[in-house]
C-alpha cells in the first residue's frame, strides 16, 4: 500500500517526465511507459523525483520505434 507521500512522489516524477516528453494524453503510448516505469524504480526503492523522472524519459525514448529501428528483430552481430 502506498502513503499520501508515495503517491506525490510517483506523480510529481510522472509529471516532470511527461512534460519533458510532451505527453499530451494519459492515453500516449509515452503516457504508460513512464508511468510503469516509474512505479517500477520506485518499488525497488528509489524515492528520487529527478532521478524517477529522468529513467522515465531514458526508458520511454528508447522504447520509441525510431530509436529502435523499425525491424522488430534485432540486427544480427558476428564477431
């Protein structure tokens, strides 16, 4: 169960990732990777706005299909 405390915390990180992002709608795609991302972090112990934040916006912009490339397999690598 969550505090009152808990919950500002996850918010105010979701908030600051989300206009970082420019998350117009809850119903963004962006919208539910930070929030997941968030919750996530902070149910492994971080309790830091920024740093929750700033691993929301790192996880949602490498989660875009632009950053990832289009092809849904990975590039195969030999050595």
């Amino acid at each position: 169960m969550y505090s009152q405390d808990d919950w500002n915390v996850m918010q105010a990180a979701y908030d600051k990732a989300a206009a970082t992002l420019v998350v117009k709608s809850s119903s963004d795609t962006e919208a539910k990777i930070i929030s997941e991302t968030v919750m996530t972090a902070f149910n492994r112990g971080n309790r830091d706005v920024n740093s929750l934040a700033a691993l929301a916006v790192i996880t949602a912009i490498n989660s875009h299909p632009a950053v990832r490339g289009s092809n849904s397999e990975q590039e195969k690598r030999y050595a």
